[in-house]
C-alpha cells in the first residue's frame, strides 16, 4: 500500500474510519487477505526460539489480535493513539482508578454519576485513603476551584447518566492543565460519533463499549483511549497484571462489527431521542424532560458547540407518584424495561429501582433523582410508534 493511499485513509471520514479502522495500524491477516478481521481464540502464541517470541503476541491476557483489532479501532473514532479493549465499562474505570490513584489522593468528580461509577468512588476507593468531591457538573468553576495539589484525577461524564446535565470538558480541560491531575470523561452516552473529549483537552476517555459503541445488547465491554503513552502503558499494565480485565477475542470480534454502522445507527437514535423529547415536553403528564437536543435544556447552546449531535438518551419526570410511573413502564409494547442502553431496540428504566437501585435513598436524593425519574435510550424503530406507545401509557394515567 503506498504512503499516499495510507494517508487518505488517515484523513478519511468518520463513517470510512468505522468500516475500515485505519489500515496503517491494522493486523488484519496479509497473507489470505481476510476482508473481515479472524477471530483469534488462542490462548497462547508459539515461538520458534527460546529468546524471543515470534511478534508481540506471546499470551492472550497481555494482547490479543483480535483484542488488539478493536482496541486501534476505538482509538482511531476517538482520534487517540492508544487503546485498550476490557471486560466491561465499570473494568475500564476501575483500571483507569487503581492505575492512577494512591493513598492520600483526591479525586475530583459529579454529583450526578452513574450509579455503578458512584459506588466505586463512594464504596471503594474510600476505603483506601482517597478524598472524593462531588460537585454540579453544571459548575465548572466550582470543578476547576476543587483542584488542589492532591488532586490525581478529574472524572466526569458528559452527558451525566440519568439528569443530562453536561460539563464544558474544554473550560474544565484548559483551567487545570497546569495541574498534575488526568482529566478522564466517560463518553458513553455520545459515542465517538457525536463527541471526542480528547480533542476538547481531556487526558483519558473511557466507554462501556456494551453500549452504543456495539450498539446490539449482546456484548459486555469497555474501552479505555489516550494521547499519553506513559498513561497508556499504565493502564495496560493494570489490565495484565492487576484486574486481568481482558475482552475475549470472540466479543472483541462482536464489537468491532457493530461499531461498522455506529454513525448510522447514532443518527437515527438522535432523530427519535429528538422527536420523543419534543412530545413528552408537551405531554400534561410530564413535568419536566432533560434532553440536550431540546432549546428549554439549560445548557442546550454548550451542547451545540461541545458536541455534533445531541444523542440518543433522554430522561423525564412523570407527574404523578410511583403507581403512576409503574403503570407506564409496565404497559408499554415497543419499549424493553431493562437497565442498559445504547442498543437497536428502545429501552426504559426506572432510575430509582433500576439504574441507580444500588445507590442509597441519600445519595440519590443528593443526585437530584427522584422515584418518578424515567430513563430512556431510544431505538432504531420508527418513532410514530414509540410516539404512540407513549401517548397510549401516559393518556391513561
């Protein structure tokens, strides 16, 4: 392949990119010509001397092909050097904790999370020493006034999961840059496709790539992407040697196909997330909705210039008690009632008793969700249906 074509694929489009990866880093089979990558399910890789292995690939836990495969091409949507491929989101933020905090380290972060990520800082890394702050992601100046010389690592999530409220990853980004603290986003309810921290000045990003990144709710992954190399070869080494935090070649293979139709599939999600958004704001049943997309969000015009898109997520507060909100989820028909999100199919969660069930009644309460919070991640389908299937629960009421 010549330097010129290697580099029209460099500079090549985000939906080329998501077909075809960047070919300049790729270790697709070149001796049979393999259009789709193979799936390497060894464990382990034969040398032909004692000294010296035959390429990098010794041991499957230390690097994988097909691992490997995925992990550039998350790195290239991102537009990162590094990548690594784990066994699911929450492996990928524990990795990204163990390799950069210590004893008597601070960690600024959101007092809106995921409920998985505030068990983590809440439950677990506080019993080794570390000082949390949580804080309005809507405040950068309060983020940025939290850091001091203790501060390791700032983590937010932009959108946060499930109020929707953003942080200005740039402001955040510039205002601590003189700091020794990593400035890492979980970027899972954007997707590369609508919104790349990296080159907003953050340091690490993180996925579940479970999520929109497969997009088809049979794969648990997670993705860890970076400039830094040094921070590339710590987290690796956490991977290998601490959590052993691996995705299996045949789920990397899973990911790295449905991650060929991201871009599609991102626009028609925002599309419905848009139109669902539009109705239930106007629904008498629907105190509130928070949705990015939408000019009444209070950070709508920072989600326009932060981002490309608006997303596939959105969130609503019914009016009505808890009976009110069990008799919507339970009757709806294009709508799966399940915790996840970013999949083909539309599903919908109860924040108090599914997404953020795991967190107490306090923190909660802190977190500003309450136990008439609906989420939602819109599907492919065609939102008259949803549209209707909404209207038929919330009209009955």
């Amino acid at each position: 392949m010549t330097e010129e074509h290697d580099a029209d694929l460099t500079e090549a489009s985000f939906s080329t990119k998501a077909v075809h990866g960047d070919r300049s880093k790729s270790k697709q089979n070149a001796e049979f010509g393999d259009l789709i990558p193979p799936i390497h399910h060894s464990s382990t890789f034969v040398r032909d001397e004692i000294e010296s292995p035959r390429n990098e690939f010794v041991y499957s836990r230390n690097r994988n092909p097909t691992r490997d495969e995925l992990a550039q091409r998350i790195a290239t949507l991102e537009q990162a050097e590094n990548g690594l491929a784990l066994s699911s989101g929450m492996a990928a933020i524990a990795t990204v904790g163990w390799a950069l905090l210590r004893p008597g380290d601070h960690v600024v972060t959101l007092n809106s999370l995921y409920g998985g990520t505030r068990n983590l800082f809440g439950d677990l890394l506080t019993e080794f020493d570390i000082d949390i702050d949580y804080l309005d992601p809507a405040s950068p100046d309060d983020l940025v006034s939290a850091v001091r010389d203790e501060t390791a690592l700032i983590w937010v999530e932009s959108p946060t999961n499930p109020l929707m409220k953003l942080c200005d990853i740039e402001t955040i980004a510039e205002a601590t840059a003189e700091s020794d603290a990593v400035l890492a986003v979980d970027n899972t309810f954007m997707s590369p496709y609508f919104q790349q921290p990296l080159s907003l000045g953050a340091d690490v990003v993180v996925h579940s790539t479970t999520k929109y990144v497969n997009g088809h709710s049979d794969v648990v992954g997670g993705a860890i992407v970076t400039d830094d190399a040094d921070l590339h070869d710590r987290f690796h080494h956490v991977q290998k040697y601490g959590t052993g935090a691996i995705q299996s070649p045949h789920d990397s293979y899973l990911v790295t196909r449905g991650m060929k139709t991201l871009p599609q599939r991102m626009e028609t999600h925002e599309r419905n997330a848009q139109a669902l958004a539009e109705f239930l704001e106007q629904h008498e049943s629907v105190s509130s909705v928070h949705y990015p997309g939408l000019p009444s969000h209070p950070q709508h015009e920072l989600a326009t210039s932060q981002m490309s898109g608006h997303g596939g997520m959105l969130s609503f507060e019914l009016d009505g008690d808890r009976d009110a909100v069990k008799h919507v989820l339970e009757g709806l028909n294009h709508f799966a009632l399940t915790a996840s999100l970013g999949g083909v199919e539309s599903l919908i969660a109860h924040a108090e008793t599914m997404t953020h069930a795991e967190v107490s009644e306090q923190v909660r309460s802190e977190m500003g969700i309450s136990d008439t919070l609906i989420r939602i991640s819109t599907g492919i389908e065609d939102a008259e249906d949803l549209i209707a299937d909404l209207r038929t629960q919330l009209d009955s009421i």
